[in-house]
C-alpha cells in the first residue's frame, strides 16, 4: 500500500508544514528595497524579524516580486511555511506587533495543497500591476516627497497614452531593461497601459505578466518625454523595436513606484484588498 503524499514538507518534529499566504503593505521610501542584504534594512528583513518572533522559529519568506530601494507595496503577496497553527487575523495582529509603522499585514490565510501544483506567491502569480504617481506642477511639493515622483514640464496626457499604445501586447523589451536584469528572457506581455490625471497629479497603471528589472520607471521615463513634446508618441514604437537600453529615457527616480497587485487564480482564494487604489489619492 502506498504511503500518502504530503505536498509540503515535514518540519523538524515531522508534522506537516502549513503554507500561510500574507498580504503585504509597505512604505518603501525609507528601505533597501525588499530583498535581504547585509545591511538588515530591508523589508524582508523586518518581516522575517517579526515573523521568528511571532512563530518562535526561523520563517523564511518568499513574495511575488521584488521591489527596489524607495518603491512602495499598496499589496504584496508573501508565502511562509510553518508548523504553526493560529488563526488567520491572529497572524494579522501578531506579526504586526512586532513591525515598525511603514510596514504592515493587512491580511493573512493558509492556502492547501493542490494535487497538480502547489501555491506559490511568484510562480503562481499571473499577472502583476504596477502604478506610478507623478506630481506634475512646476514647484515640487516637500509633501510628496517619497511618495510621487516629479516632472516640472507640463505634461500632455493623449500624447503619453498614444505612445503607451505601442508598449501594449507581447515584446522584447530590452529597450526598458537595467543592465543589472537577471531574467533569462527580455520578453513580456503587456496587457494595459492607463494614464489618468487627476489635478497635478498623473497615474500610470500598467498591466502584464511580469516585469523586467526597472522597466516601469524606464517606461515612465519614456513616457514623460513623449508627454513634455520632446518627441513625438511614434518615437517609443522605436526604442521598443530598437531593443537598445540607450535609446531609452533614462530610469525614472522610484519614489512615486507601488506594486499595486498581484492576479491569481480564483481557486486558491486569496482574500486580497478589492482595490489597488492609493488611499491617500482622492
């Protein structure tokens, strides 16, 4: 008779380890970006920190995507394996307890084992959104400062949604990759590029399967100069074909970059935020 099957593995004590999913907000302004570094300030770090806290053990983390230095989370998804058995809001209100005020969970659930595949905050992800807050006005405001990027030209929006035109569905975007990309394929599919302005204050949404090291705020930067008159909305169609990093606007500052949210499959029912609006955005 065959043994059964556990889909996740056994912890020390040889129970079966529970995949906890958890919903991540983040302030990145004053953070290295999410990733562990020697340094200790990152997001991860933190959220590790509070994690072996909250379990009385080492918890490693693993999130759907990576963000940098400066870059904000309005909802990361985070997956954790542990022996631990508490109720979901008790993982909600534990680990918040022990993570500093720009860091926090907004929500929390274990998801099951799955006979064909596992939950997998990255690899089960389908696709991502990304927004870009620009304040455009020709003073800056101290008032954003960390929380939206800047462009002192005014900026036209149909030339900026024109141009974004040309990005949207499959590409090879080298044109927007950071030298410093490890993905083994430049391509990607864009599924929508939204440009809405509300005041001095411009969006940029952009959907796809995934992204490229620093592509949004390459894109962004692209972007803007199509909106400034700079160049006209056909000249991003060239730099996407071009595939040549230098032919590009140069990386955007990430103060005004969230990662908005992530799509996965109804089947694992996540409870994520219904929104991925900017709350303090009216």
């Amino acid at each position: 008779m065959l043994a059964p099957v556990l889909f996740f593995s056994l912890g020390k004590t040889g129970f079966e380890l529970k995949r906890i999913v958890l919903g991540v907000q983040y302030d990145g302004a004053s953070w290295h970006g999410w990733q562990t570094q020697l340094t200790g300030n990152t997001v991860q770090d933190r959220l590790e920190q509070a994690l072996k806290k909250f379990t009385q053990a080492d918890v490693a983390t693993v999130c759907a995507g990576r963000t940098d230095a400066g870059v904000h989370a309005i909802e990361q998804v985070v997956h954790v394996d542990t022996e631990v058995d508490r109720e979901t809001f008790s993982w909600v209100r534990g680990v918040n307890a022990s993570l500093p005020s720009s860091i926090a969970v907004r929500w929390a659930c274990e998801v099951k084992p799955d006979p064909l595949a596992d939950f997998h905050a990255r690899f089960s992800a389908t696709a991502r959104t990304y927004q870009y807050v620009l304040y455009n006005h020709p003073v800056r405001s101290p008032l954003l400062k960390g929380k939206a990027g800047w462009a002192f030209r005014p900026l036209a929006i149909e030339p900026m949604r024109s141009a974004a035109r040309h990005l949207v569905g499959t590409h090879d975007f080298s044109a927007f990759r950071s030298s410093e990309c490890q993905a083994k394929s430049p391509v990607r599919t864009m599924h929508d590029i939204g440009i809405e302005r509300r005041g001095n204050i411009i969006i940029f949404t952009l959907h796809a399967n995934a992204f490229l090291h620093h592509m949004v705020r390459n894109i962004v930067g692209s972007l803007i100069v199509a909106g400034s008159g700079a160049q006209p909305p056909d000249w991003l169609s060239e730099v996407l074909h071009g595939k040549d990093r230098n032919h590009a606007a140069p990386t955007f500052m990430p103060d005004g970059l969230y990662l908005a949210k992530i799509d996965y499959d109804s089947k694992w029912k996540l409870p994520q935020e219904v929104t991925s609006t900017l709350p303090w955005i009216v």
